[in-house]
C-alpha cells in the first residue's frame, strides 16, 4: 500500500548547524599567540568595560590580550601534559575561572603590572559586585532633589519608598540602600548608579604566570 503524502513531515524551517571554523581560529591565535611570547598571563578582570580592554590591547601590542569564554581558552591552552600547546603551560588553564582573560607578551611580569595598574578606573558597581559602603538616605526631599518628577514611578520600582508630592520626589522615610559588604542586587547597582555613586574599580589582576624559558607555571 503506498504510503500516503499526508503523513509526510514538512519542515517550515531550516535549523541551522553550527559552524566550529570561528571557535578553530580563535583556539589557533591563541596557541599561535602563546609560541610568539615568552611569558602567557591568567589575568582577573573586575567591572570590565570594553573601552578600557581595547587600549590595554594597544598599548601590549605585539602582545596580545583575549577575553572570550574561559572552556576556550583552556582547550587552547590544554588541560594536561599530553595536550598542552607549550612545554609546562596546562597548568595555568586551571587559572582560567570568572571573569578571566589571557595575555601573552614578552613583558616581565613587573613590567606588565605596572602597565596594568594605569588603567584601573573607578565604576559603577554592577550586581554581583560588593558594597564598599554602606549608602543611607534621609527622608524628605533634599536625598532626592536631583530626580525630576517623571522619575517618581522608577525609583520606587527600585524599592525606595517614594511618592510625589507639589510636583517633587519626596522620599517617604529613612531608607538604607545597601550596607558595606553587601552583595549588590540589581536594583542596588541602579539606585548607586542613579545617585552617581562608584562602588566598582576596573582592575587587570595577574593571577597566574607561565614562562616559556623555564617551561613553568607560577601562581600568585
């Protein structure tokens, strides 16, 4: 009995498959990268901002900084002994958590730290990040005096307790913020953002070292 074309599955769409070739090249700059220097860095970097990243980018080249997606960054390196891109340089693929990069350059680790730490900026924190103080406000209008009317509904979806009042934001009782040590919610980081309150600092933390001569891995 022939089969019927009623039963037959046809695909609106077509799904795509996904092209390797990208994270191929990636992995090989990096391994290409590690055998042009002498030393490779795991470097921690907090409140990245891209603008920052790309001078650090100019000012090591011909080194090289990447800040990709850290399981990459290990492949590249390799885990172990046998699939290592350079003599002794898997065991810094285990320095390769949070928010991690890698660079390699020919810069003494001195050197390069000194380089680093002239680009560390104060930051709005972002959630997740630490308070580095504890922020009050008292209540009344002057603690909210800056904000325009139409801001009324926004700060107090942002929990502070608000109302208008003649057409100002008054704030309707003391209300504290966040405390020093507090893990900021997202809501904190738009309250301290709103205020004009920097709690964060862009930093560039060597974390660990290889060297390419003494074929080893050290860590800080």
């Amino acid at each position: 009995m022939p089969v019927s074309k009623r039963d037959r599955v046809i695909h609106t769409s077509k799904v795509k498959k996904h092209d390797k070739s990208g994270k191929t090249e990636q992995i090989d700059n990096i391994r290409d990268s590690i055998q042009a220097s002498r030393f490779a860095y795991a470097v921690e970097i907090t409140n990245e901002r891209n603008n920052i990243l790309k001078a650090i980018r100019d000012e090591i080249k011909p080194g090289k900084l990447f800040y990709s997606k850290n399981k990459l960054i290990q492949v590249a390196i390799g885990f172990t002994s046998e699939s290592e891109c350079s003599e002794g340089i898997h065991q810094l693929a285990a320095n390769m958590t949070g928010h991690c990069g890698l660079i390699c350059t020919n810069l003494g680790v001195d050197e390069l730290r000194n380089l680093l730490s002239t680009y560390e900026e104060s930051e709005y924190a972002r959630a997740g990040g630490i308070a580095t103080g504890t922020i009050s406000l008292e209540a009344g209008f002057d603690a909210l005096a800056r904000f325009p009317h139409s801001m009324e509904v926004q700060l107090r979806k942002l929990g502070l307790p608000t109302m208008l009042y003649d057409g100002k934001v008054k704030l309707l009782a003391n209300h504290t913020i966040c405390n020093e040590g507090d893990v900021l919610t997202a809501s904190q980081a738009q309250l301290l953002k709103l205020l004009n309150i920097q709690m964060g600092q862009f930093q560039t933390i060597i974390k660990a070292i290889y060297d390419k001569d003494a074929e080893s891995v050290t860590e800080l």
